[in-house]
C-alpha cells in the first residue's frame, strides 16, 4: 500500500535503492540499473560494430514513422498539456512554495543558472539549427510550415516563427515538468534524485523495486543516445566548420579526432564538478555566444529589427496554428518537424530536466517555472531573429554562398553565412569554439545526470564513475561516426525518437504524481507560504 508523502513519512521509509548498490573499483553504483544500462550500451555498440549501416538505418527509421504517423495527436497534445500546466502552476498558489522546503537558498547566482541552462538545454542545437532551420522553411527545403508559398514574405514570418516555436516554450515546458518533478521530491520529500522518485505517490516502495529499475534504465538509454547524436552532430558541424576555414577535407578521421578532443576535456570537467567545470563552462560559453549574438545585430542592424518583427509576430500568429494537430494542410511538414522535435525533447528530457533540478534548489516553483520556461525561449527569438534573418535575408537578395546556391550543406549552413559578412573566417573559427565548448557542457550535464541515476540517486558519484560515463559518451559518438557516419548518426536519432513515445506517457503521469506531492506540501505549510 502506498505511504504517505509528506517529508516525515517518506525519511521513514525502507526504500531500498540505495540499498542494492555495490562499491567496487572506486565505483559506487546502483547495481540493477547501471548493470543493465551499462551492458544495453555496450551490446548495442558491439552489434554496430558488425551489422551494416543501412540496414540498421531502414529499420530504426521505420520504427521512428510508424510511430510518429500512429501517434502525431498524442505528441502534438501532449506539448500543449505540459504548457498549460506550467502555466497553472505558475499563477496557483503552488507557485509560493520553495524548492529545497521554506528556508531554503539558491546555490548559483541568476547569472551562472540561466547560463546553465542555457548550456545544457539548447547549446549545440542553436549553433546547428539557428541558420539552417529558418533557411529550410524559407525555402521549402522539406515543405513549408502552415503551407505557405516558399520566398514570400508570408514565408519569411511563417519560418522565423515555426523555428521558436520549436526551440521555445513547448520544449522548455517538457523539460520544466521533469526538472521541477525531480526537484521536488529529491529536495522537499527527501527522495534520492532520481526518475523513479517523482511516481512514488502512485507507486510506493514499488518504486524501489523492478518498475522504478525500468524507469531509470529507460532514462540513462535515452540520455546517452540523445547525447550521442547531439555530440555526432556538433563534431560534423565543427569539422565542417573547420575544414571551410582551411581547406581540409572534413573526413571521419577529423571528426573522430574533434571527439577524442573534446571527450578528453570533458573528462576534466566532469572530475572538477559543477562548481569547477561545468558552471565556469557555461559562464564562459554564455559570455562568448552573448558576444557572437551582439555583433550579429550590430552587423546586420536593419535586417535584425526587420527579423525579430518578423519573428514575434509570425510566431503569435502562428503559434495556435502550429499546435493544432487537426485538418493540417502541412501534415507532412508537422510530422516531419513538430512531432520529430516534440518526441526528441521528450526523450531528451531526462537528461536536461534532472541537470536543471540539480542547480535549482532555492528557487521558488514561480520563479523555477518563469526562468525556465520564458529566458531560454527569449534567447531563442534573439537568436532565430539575428542568424535566421541574416540567413533568409542572404537567400532574398541572392547574397553570398547560401544567397546564390541556397541549403545544399546543412553543416556548412552557418558557415556559408558567414562568408558574406565582416570577419567571416574569424565568426567562423568562435562557433567552432562555441560548438566544442557546448559539446563539453553538453557530455558533462549528461554524465553528471547519469552518474546520479545509476549511483542509486545520489549526487556524489565517485570520479572513476564520472570518468566512466563521459568516455562512454564519446565512445558511442566515435563509434557511430567511424561504422557509418551520417547515416549512422540518422539511425540513431531515429532510435532516440522511438524512445519518446514511452516518456510522453511517464511525463503526463509526472504531472499528476507532481500536483499530489505539490499538494500535501502546500497542505503542510499551507500558513507559512499563505504570509510567503
């Protein structure tokens, strides 16, 4: 039968998932979980290693439009869900209660959190997509979102907007509702921190037995593939970046080479912790993509205005539109860009939402929900206005590499952008910079994320354990990138797709599992937050 939730009955509790771990080789583990996750990764990459590329592509694709043609209403409904939910929450009386219980403090200064967040949640996927995205819609590379006629103004407004859209608050809401879940009942219910924990209200002590080990196994899957093919990415996309510069081939060995590099500085960030690795990233990374932003508007000033116009209003136009999964004229283009995000930042979830739990005791749920939710999604409208308009602006007039032969590259698609502008080569060799060091925030929150899940909850995992995940991280991107290169790394983002149909379930239910303990908290100390 389940237990109470109140912080003094879940303290007295005899959960046992602490209880199963093993010290052994300088490696504190939770044995059922990093067991089976550790051997899953490892028999999935010996299998990679003998069986052929294409055909492992063709049958992950498969699964990956079979699920996304027979479910597109439940994803589509599924973000809109986790939006007016969070909304809810932010204007409820449940906003007042603190993370971490009433006197709690924040540990990180405004500046180092949102920057972390910043790093973990969006970092290479701006870098990649903030050009070719809105150049892909402009121009109906793969469709046109809502149907518009490609190279119009219509177009223009209908491309800026359906970028945010993606990148804004529907993603940031999924990653809200795991980080404020894991959040809340590792540091207000006394829960190790751990994606088993948020369904003890439903589940009971049965979270600490064979149903939470499948949670959390799913989890740390679904973390290092994503991580896998983020990392596959920003790897091509800084080989792409730095044989433009200098005129190399960009070949698998160059790519393979970024990865050892970056693995191995990653390797150093993650011993250092977050104090002194992955926040002193992220405040630099911040600072120098801040910088890259501002001279883009100072470079293309009109243009910019004229985007970020565009921008906000194609995205309030168009925002009710692109979240109706009915009667869509685009239903090619909504599931082959909507439903494929919405599944990908489910499946990603885990690994962003339990990094921001971990740098967000203190805050309260308001200002938790707000930061998370409404700065990333403002940054998002900066940065679309200034790189995606530069980029439809170059393609409108015909300018440069991009404006002349249009998205033939999509890695060198910033690049391309660059060459028309001041300083190209030199823009070029920061994002390069810029990918490299997202790369490393990016491998660390994941390792960090991981070491916690298969240490049982806990949030100190020995180094060796650290060292362990982060080389197995870039292990799968270096293998993928040398058995099969791009289609390799396409097989493998269609598998982290596959895995979001089972978290869009596990999220919905974390929002009921989060309103009961949100309840009995508020119930608690219903006085003190009702003077808060």
């Amino acid at each position: 039968m389940t237990r109470g939730i109140d912080k003094y009955s879940i303290e007295n509790t005899d959960y046992k998932v602490g209880q199963d771990n093993i010290t052994k080789w300088g490696f504190d583990v939770h044995n059922p979980v990093f067991g089976a996750s550790a051997g899953l990764i490892f028999l999935f990459l010996a299998a990679l290693l003998v069986a052929d590329s294409s055909t492992a592509k063709a049958v992950l694709d498969g699964a990956k439009w079979s699920i996304i043609g027979q479910f597109d209403t439940l994803f589509m409904w599924a973000g809109n869900i986790f939006i007016l939910f969070c909304l809810g929450l932010i204007v409820s009386p449940y906003g007042k209660i603190r993370i971490g219980g009433a006197d709690a403090k924040a540990e990180y200064s405004n500046v180092s959190w949102i920057a972390m967040l910043f790093a973990a949640g969006v970092g290479i996927g701006l870098m990649f997509y903030g050009v070719a995205e809105p150049a892909a819609y402009y121009t109906g590379w793969y469709e046109t979102p809502l149907a518009v006629e490609p190279f119009t103004e219509e177009a223009q407004r209908a491309a800026l907007g359906a970028s945010v859209f993606h990148w804004g608050i529907h993603a940031w809401a999924i990653y809200a509702v795991v980080a404020l879940s894991l959040a809340f009942f590792a540091f207000n219910k006394g829960l190790p921190l751990s994606i088993r924990s948020a369904f003890y209200p439903i589940l009971g002590d049965r979270a600490w037995g064979w149903m939470g080990h499948v949670i959390d196994i799913l989890a740390v899957l679904a973390t290092l593939f994503g991580l896998a093919t983020s990392l596959g990415i920003g790897a091509k996309q800084a080989a792409s970046g730095l044989s433009h510069v200098f005129g190399f081939d960009a070949t698998v060995q160059v790519e393979l080479a970024i990865v050892v590099f970056v693995t191995s500085l990653a390797i150093v960030s993650v011993i250092r912790g977050i104090h002194g690795g992955v926040k002193i990233l992220s405040n630099i990374n911040l600072a120098a993509a801040f910088a890259l932003l501002v001279f883009m508007i100072v470079a293309g000033f009109s243009i910019f205005f004229d985007s970020l116009w565009a921008t906000v209003s194609g995205y309030v136009t168009n925002m009710i539109p692109l979240s109706n999964p009915y009667g869509r004229e685009d239903e090619a283009w909504m599931h082959g860009w909507t439903v494929f995000y919405w599944a990908w930042w489910i499946s990603w979830s885990p690994c962003v939402g339990m990094f921001i739990a971990r740098v967000s005791k203190g805050r309260t749920v308001r200002e938790f929900l707000s930061a998370v939710i409404f700065i990333p999604t403002l940054i998002t409208f900066l940065w679309m206005a200034a790189f995606g308009g530069m980029a439809i602006d170059q393609l409108a007039n015909q300018v440069g590499e991009l404006g002349q032969n249009g998205l033939n590259d999509i890695t060198l698609a910033l690049f391309h952008t660059f060459d028309a502008m001041p300083m190209g080569n030199l823009l070029s060799l920061l994002s390069v910079a810029l990918i490299m060091v997202f790369f490393i925030t990016s491998s660390d929150s994941a390792s960090l994320v991981i070491d916690s899940i298969t240490a049982g909850g806990k949030v100190t995992a020995p180094v060796p354990q650290r060292i362990f995940w982060a080389t197995t991280e870039g292990a799968i991107a270096g293998t993928l990138l040398w058995v099969g290169g791009t289609e390799t790394i396409e097989a493998l983002q269609a598998g982290t797709i596959s895995t979001g149909l089972p978290f869009t379930i596990i999220l919905l239910l974390m929002c009921v599992t989060l309103l009961m303990g949100l309840k009995t908290e508020l119930a608690a100390h219903s006085l003190r937050y009702a003077n808060a």
